[in-house]
C-alpha cells in the first residue's frame, strides 16, 4: 500500500473543525488498505502568531516543504486584527504559495443538483453548474515590489501595491488552463483588463501566443475581468475554464462559489510545477471559505468544502482519480439525502452540524466501497 506525508495546517476559526472530518476520511483510507496517509500536524495563522509570534514558523514551512501534499483549514479572526502587518494570520498562507511554489489554483464552481435552490441566482442558470477558474497564485498585486505606505513632505499618506506579470509567469498558467480544458468541454476564457492595465495587454498577448502555437485545438476567448463578472451571474454556464491573475481571481472566484449555494462548498488546489526528476509537484490544498470566526467552536461549519479539498488531493497529488471521484459521489449523495449545514439549509428545515456530515460521507463511502 503506497504511503503519503500529509501535513495538516488547520490554522484558525473553523478551520480545526472541518480538518478533523478529513482527519476521518484518512483514517479509512487507511483502513481500507487504499493508501496510508502519515500526517503531521502544525500551526499556522493567528494560533502560530499566538504560540511564535509569525504566522507560520520556519519548522512547519520545513515541514511543508518535505510532505508530499499540505492540507489547509483556514485563517484569521478578529483576535488579530491588531497585530503588525508582516504577521497578519494571513500572511502563513502568503508565505506557504510563495516558498512552495504553488502558481496554479485551481477552483472548481460545480453546482450540486440538490443545491440549486440554495443559489442565490435561479435553478435553471445554476443547475448542472461545472466551471474552474485557474488563478494564477505567486504572482500580480499580491506579491508585486514596492508594496508600501509612505508619509509624503507635506504630511499626507501615499499606498502603494505593484500589478506585475512576466511573460513565464503567463505561459505556464495558460497551459495549465490549456490542459485542463483538453480534459473537460475544450474551452479557455482569458480574463484580464487589458482596456486599463499594461498586465492585462502582456496578459492577453502571451495567452494569445501560447493558444496559437501549442493549443489551436482548444477553444479560446479573451474576457475583459469586469464583464466577466457580470456574465458569471447572467449566464454562469457559458464558460468551461476561466483563467486570470492573482486579485481577479481571488474576486471571481468569491462570485462564483455562491452561484453554488454556498462559500462553505467550494475545495481548491494550489499546484507547483512538476519537478522533470521525480514528476512530483508541491501542492496544497484548501477550501475557498474562510475562518468564519462568527461561528468558530460550534460545530455548525459546513465540512463539504475541506472534505472536497481532500478528493482534489486524492486526484492531484496521489493519482487516485477513482477514489476521488468515489469521494465526490459521497459528497453528492449525502446531499442528495437532504442532510444539510446551516449555510445551505433552505429556511425552515433542520439543519445539521459539521460532525454529522463527515460521518454522513464515511458512512456513504462505506456503502459505494462495499
Ligand atoms: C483566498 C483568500 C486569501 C487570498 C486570503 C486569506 C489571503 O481570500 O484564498 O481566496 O486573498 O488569496
Ligand atoms: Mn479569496
């Protein structure tokens, strides 16, 4: 039975509620002699900050860099909202995507049919729902020099954040999108602002060149980032793969996990390259929603999204396509069954707590294993 390093970081908020659902799941994996999941646990966010003063320590980053796949919770609270800017909870999983390489994010938007009424948008725009949007990760507005406030001579204060692409940086999430696409319904949809910014016409450019000379067979269009989010919510599933850079895709991808029903619904995976020698890629794992610190502690978190995470790992990083796709159907089947977390439950009903839906899913993968 192959064995994997998993590192967990379930960090702040909800994040060590739903962490301990795939603490579940590892375990039958394991049972089930699939595969033997050796997991590492550490702190990152405000409890880091709390227990070493920075939101991730160099020993959890070495420990990061050895697993063979990192598993993250979420972070942040208002308990931090004080503390200097450089250790902001944040800032952990800033400096996992840079250090690790991690340039790819992949989010897929699908929109289970027992869901579509919990869309804000209605039944027949979401239902069947199945998009990805490839955010470029390392890259743009987040990590780009200078990055400053400075006190002008005549008092006043002048922000600075830097948008900065290089042409490598653009090749090599186009082709992951490009990739992707071959896999799915052959489409690419390019979002960037290349009306306004000199990113969005290097942007546009490269991906324009890459689709030319390495993948005239897939289906390309160039979206400005602004109507992209419009049509999101017009017509959702016009579009196949949206890739983008780093902000845009942070905001786009906001958008469209609620056309899903639910923020606490939506996994992702932050990818590196491949290493040529071993064919390994450094990846971590996490869901879209955040730490939600109004309901932090009292296990009414909805676990789907970090349990959806788990499936991605089983995909990307250990090549387990058929358990991932088995864990997905437990997904779809428990909420098939009506079992539903506040978030997504319709007004009126009873609505479970984080616990009862990981048990839900260990029981239903029992039931399609046996
Ligand atoms: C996300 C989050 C992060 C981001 C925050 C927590 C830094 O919103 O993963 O989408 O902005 O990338
Ligand atoms: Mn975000």
């Amino acid at each position: 039975m192959a064995s994997y390093n998993l590192l967990l970081l379930p960090g702040d908020g909800i994040g060590p509620e739903v962490m301990a659902e795939v603490e579940k799941l590892v375990g039958w994996y394991g049972r089930r002699g699939i595969a033997r999941f050796e997991t590492e646990k550490d702190l990152v966010g405000g409890s880091a900050y709390d227990a070493h003063g920075k939101a991730i320590s160099d020993a959890a980053m070495a420990r990061a860099q050895a697993a063979d796949a990192v598993l993250f919770g979420a972070v942040g609270g208002p308990k931090w909202d004080k503390v200097p800017y450089e250790h902001r909870p944040e800032a952990g999983l800033l400096r996992l995507r840079k250090e690790l390489g991690l340039f790819a994010n992949l989010r897929p938007a699908i929109c289970y049919p027992a869901l579509a009424d919990a869309s804000s948008l209605k039944r027949e725009l979401v239902e069947g729902l199945d998009i990805i949007i490839v955010r470029e990760l390392t890259g743009g507005v987040y990590f780009g020099e200078p990055k400053e406030i400075v006190t002008l001579e005549n008092g006043e204060k002048r922000a600075v954040d830097t948008q900065l692409y290089t042409t490598h940086e653009i090749e090599r999430i186009a082709r992951v999108a490009f990739e992707l696409a071959r896999k799915r319904r052959n489409k690419v949809s390019s979002a960037e602002k290349r009306n306004v910014m000199k990113t969005g016409v290097l942007w546009n450019e490269v991906v324009t060149r890459v689709h030319g000379a390495e993948y005239a067979d897939v289906e390309l269009e160039h979206v400005l980032a602004d109507n992209c989010g419009m049509q999101l919510v017009r017509n959702p599933k016009q579009y196949d793969v949206i890739v983008t850079d780093n902000l845009f895709g942070d905001i786009l991808s906001d958008v469209a996990a609620m056309l899903t029903g639910s923020l606490g619904m939506l996994p992702s995976a932050s990818l590196g390259a491949e290493d040529p020698a071993t064919g390994k890629r450094k990846a971590l794992y996490e869901p879209v929603h955040g730490s939600a610190p109004d309901i932090a502690g009292k296990g009414l978190a909805n676990p789907i999204a970090m349990i959806g995470s788990f499936a991605m790992a089983l995909r990307y990083s250990f090549g387990l396509v058929a358990e991932a796709d088995m864990l997905e159907k437990a997904i779809a089947n428990v909420l098939a069954s009506g079992l539903r977390t506040k978030d997504i439950a319709a007004a009126g009903t009873n609505a479970v707590g984080t616990r009862e839906i990981g048990d839900a899913v260990v029981a239903e993968l029992d039931r399609l294993a046996a």
